[in-house]
C-alpha cells in the first residue's frame, strides 16, 4: 500500500483540486428581433420576444 513521505499543505492540495470543479460558461445567443445577448431556448428579457412572437407584455419584459 503506497504511504505519503511527507505531508501534502492545504495550499498545494487545493491547488491541484481547483481545475476540477470549475463551471462551463452557457452558451449564449444574440437575439433576432433587438440583438440582446439571451440563453438559447429562453424569451429575451429586453424585447420579450421568443421565436418570432412576444410573450411577455412590454412592461414586464423591461
């Protein structure tokens, strides 16, 4: 059974760990309608707009 020589800081620990865990940034989209960056598959919060039609009202889309 393979036994560490020397003690392994937190420091160096958790420099090792850090790239696991990182997030991937989503994938975003420029709107066809008023060119805002939105997620794919979502209503753009500025115009509310999705595929073609409004479906949020004016008032709460801004």
């Amino acid at each position: 059974m393979a036994v560490p020589k020397c003690k392994v800081s937190k420091a160096r620990r958790d420099k090792r760990r850090s790239s696991h865990w990182k997030l991937s940034i989503p994938g975003v989209v420029a709107c066809p309608k008023c060119g805002e960056a939105r997620l794919p598959h979502r209503a753009c919060k500025n115009c509310g707009t999705y595929n073609g039609r409004e479906v949020l009202p004016a008032a709460e889309a801004k």
